[in-house]
C-alpha cells in the first residue's frame, strides 16, 4: 500500500479522482491538499505515514496560492521532500507547463481527463517499482 496525495483545489475533479480510485484495484490511501501550500504543510507534519509507506502526489498546476510550479520548486529544494515521486494531472497541455514540470523531475505529466492512463501506471507502481521514503 501507499499514500497518494491529491493536490487539488477543484471539488469536482478531486471528486472524479477519488472515484477512479474506487473503481480500480490499486492499494491506496488517498489524502487532499487543496493548494501547494497546504500540500507542503501536510507532508511535513501530517503524512507521518509516507515514512512507513511509500508516497506520490498527483499534483493540479492551475490553483490559488501556491500553485503547481512553486509548489515544484519549493518541494525540491526541500532537503526533506526532494525525492517525492510526482505526477502532474491538470487541464493545461501548454508545451512551456510540460517543460516546467519536467524541469523538477515529474515522474509523469498527465493531461484531465486521462485517469485511466494515469490510474495504469500508478498500478504498475504499485506491483514493483521502489519508490523513496520520506527522510
């Protein structure tokens, strides 16, 4: 099992989220930050759990606040927080968004509403990639 942060500030899209991962058979457990900030906040004090199990956040860039490539920049530049696996899911498929994000080492970027492709390869995670715990 691992922990899947959703960082999103839309109600309806984490909601779309939320059931995808219902309906597959991938062993998550599913937390909301809804904006970088909040992110940053909860993978510092609250995930305690991503030290036991591994973590990745799908990450929105389009939010109020901090959004996707700040809270990118701020995450890998954390000595704490670097190695996070990270996948974009947002609406924008701009090449110079792919480009940021790619630029701090996304595992993936995915445009909505691709969650069946998404949803794949986070089960192929699941069944034997090694992914890093937080420090």
């Amino acid at each position: 099992m691992f922990t899947v942060l959703l960082v999103e500030d839309d109600d309806l899209d984490a909601e779309m989220v939320n059931r995808a991962f219902k309906k597959s058979d991938v062993p998550v457990r599913l937390e909301r930050a809804v904006d970088g900030k909040s992110a940053l906040s909860m993978l510092h004090n609250e995930l305690s759990i991503a030290k036991e199990h591994p973590l990745i956040v799908f990450l929105d860039l389009n939010m109020p606040g901090v959004n996707g490539h700040e809270f990118l920049e701020r995450l890998r530049n954390d000595d704490t927080l670097r190695s996070t696996t990270v996948f974009v899911l947002t609406t924008s498929s701009h090449a110079r968004d792919v480009e940021r994000a790619y630029e701090k080492n996304v595992a993936g970027y995915f445009t909505k509403p691709q969650l069946s492709h998404l949803i794949g390869v986070l089960k192929s995670y699941s069944q034997g990639a090694e992914l890093p715990k937080l420090k």
